[in-house]
C-alpha cells in the first residue's frame, strides 16, 4: 500500500495534529506495548453445542451476508455512517473478524477513535503478526490525542515491518505532539530521505523546526513546497507566521490570503490577517475581514469575539457588546455554566483551528 493512502484516507492531512500546547518535551522514546482497558465486545449468543438448524441456519447465514455486503457498499459510496448501522447489525448475526474490522474503518474515518480502537484490539489479539491492526490502532489513538498509546502501537507495526514509512510517520506526529520535535525531525528526515517528495512529512518536519525555533531550517523546507507548487493551507499558515516572525506583515497578510484561496470557509486565516490590521491601528479593514468570514459561517465564534473587540478599540462599545452576546449564544450548550468557561472556551477555539498552532 503507497505511503500515507492509507492514513489519509482517514486522518486527512498532517496540519490536523492538534493540541500540542503544554505537552511534555522531555516525553520518552521508548516504545512498549500498547496496553489499554478494553471494552467487551457483542459475541454469538447461540451455543456452540446446540445443533444447529438448517434453515434457520441459512437465514442467519442470509441476513449476516445481506447486512455486511451493504455495509461494504455503503463504505465504498462514502455513506459511512450508514455503513455502521449494518456491519453492526450484520455482526448480530455472525461473529465475523473481516466484519469487526470493517467497522473499525467505519469509526476511524468518522474520528471515532475510541470505538474502533476497542475492535482493533481484539483483532490485535487474534493475530498480533499483522502490522496494519497497530498501524490502524495508531491512526484511533490520535484521534483520541492519547499520544502514548499511538506511539505504542505505531512502534510495534514497526517493530513488525522495519519498512513501514506509514508506521515511522505515524511515530513521528506522536512524538511532535508530545513535544519531542528533535525526535520526530530525525524521524522525518529519515523518511524524506526515502522520498523527497513527501509533502506533509516535509510540512511536519518544517513545524518541528518552527518549533525549536530553526527557522532558517523552517524556510528551506517552506521554499521547496512554495517551488514544487505542492503548499498546503498549512504551509502557506507557517510562511505567513514566519512572516510576522520578521515583521514582514504585507507578505503574511498575503500568505493568509493564499490560504482563503485553497479553502473560503477557512477559519484561521481570517483571524491572523484581522489581528495584523488592528495591530497596525486598521480597524475599518479588521472589520471587513471579520465581516466577510462571518458571511462565509454564521456560527465563527472567534469572529465574533475578536469582531467585538475591533469594535471596542474605536469606542462603540454598545456594538462590542452585541458581538460578545452573540458568541456567547453560540457557545455549546454543555460548555456553559461552568466554573472554567475561559479554559474550555479557549479549548473550543483551538478545537476550530486544526492547524494546532
């Protein structure tokens, strides 16, 4: 299988690591088994010892077969969640491994982690020589920001096939996010090595330098992406931080706006050129991006609140308040009334900006 199809398919592209603000940088290596408490999963209620009868035996078989050929249809047109419903109700019928892990790709490509991880697993257990269970595993551990665990399991499928460039990826991105930049720069390199046209390893390994604060190192990799056609939203992100790192704010306002014209419904790129306006005391152009992203998506809390505070840097503090209540309307419900609001608003707005930066 080619380098990251398999990853991709499910975890979409390396800018999406998230939440690696506090994480520990002195964060081992060392990789040992992955151990987590598991969940008992459904088995065949009917007894091995009871005989069983033709018929009913076929209609099992029949309605075990029509489930899982749907579900597998269901998967290939992209209706995954469908595809759930039936694999699940296929395995009422017949305990089946090719099954139960169908349904773990289900999970993972719907970031359901924490239930696929369970099935892969038991699978795990029934034939630990196979490197792609890990592999998988790995991929839900991420998506459960339970960066120990991924590095486990992204350890083993290489301790299984030393080959593996999707398994020392998988490896370097756990230790990136939790904080072991030297190490996951090692790791990508290695792989650039095998190939210098990996472009989200060379992405990633750009956001190592960045940071441990290489940034001439930082650049080189951003000049071939930027070269080769091949930036991203998120390489275009890291040119305009490096950018402002310089004070070259015209040409990070422009690497923001490269980023719009990758995606319009873009939620950081908006955001950074605003805060470079009001920096520069531009007020009437923060408001207009602010604006127009709100244009794009009715519910951009962060616009709101950064909208709000354009607004009161030039003295309308009656408008300021109405952009606070309006954000404050479309806080989750179950975020509110809690004693750590700030922390978890916080936490939301990071939540809406999957370039972890």
């Amino acid at each position: 299988m080619s380098f990251l199809k398999r990853i991709f398919g499910l975890t979409d592209k390396i800018e999406y690591v998230e939440n690696i603000d506090g994480a520990d940088a002195n964060a081992s290596d060392e990789v040992n088994e992955p151990v987590v408490q598991e969940e008992p999963l459904p088995e065949n209620e009917a007894s091995a010892d009871e005989p069983a009868d033709p018929e009913e035996e076929h209609e099992r078989r029949y309605r075990f077969e029509t489930l899982r050929d749907d579900g597998l249809r269901a998967m290939q047109s992209g209706h995954v969640e469908y595809a759930v419903q039936c694999l699940t109700a296929a395995l009422e019928y017949q305990d089946d491994s090719e099954t139960w892990y169908s349904l773990s790709e289900c999970y993972t490509h719907l970031n359901q982690g924490a239930k696929a991880l369970p099935i892969l697993q038991r699978l795990q257990g029934e034939t630990p020589q196979n490197a792609q269970l890990y592999t998988d595993a790995a991929i839900a551990a991420e998506q459960m920001q339970d960066w120990t665990l991924m590095a486990a399991n992204a350890g083993k499928a290489l301790e299984l096939t030393p080959d593996d460039d999707n398994a020392l990826y998988l490896l370097a991105r756990s230790k990136f996010s939790q904080g072991d930049f030297l190490g996951a720069e090692q790791d990508l390199t290695t792989l650039l090595e095998h190939d210098a046209q990996y472009v989200t390893v060379r992405l990633l390994r750009a956001r190592t330098y960045y940071e441990q604060g290489k940034l001439d190192d930082v650049q080189s990799d951003l000049d071939v992406l930027v070269k080769d056609e091949s930036a991203t939203e998120g390489a275009w992100l890291l040119q305009g931080m490096m950018c402002e790192q310089k004070g070259e704010w015209d040409a990070a306002v422009s690497a923001y706006q490269r980023m719009l014209e990758l995606d319009p419904f873009n939620t950081e790129a908006p955001l950074r050129i605003a805060r470079i306006y009001m920096d520069q005391n531009r007020p009437t152009e923060a408001l207009a991006v602010l604006d127009e992203a709100i244009s794009m998506r009715e519910d951009f809390i962060p616009a709101y609140k950064l909208r709000a505070e354009v607004k009161r840097s030039i003295g309308d503090a009656a408008g300021a308040d109405d952009e606070e209540a309006k954000a404050s309307q479309l806080v989750p419900e179950d975020m509110r009334g809690e004693e750590n609001l700030e922390e978890r608003m916080n936490n939301f707005y990071k939540s809406i900006n999957p370039y972890g930066f």
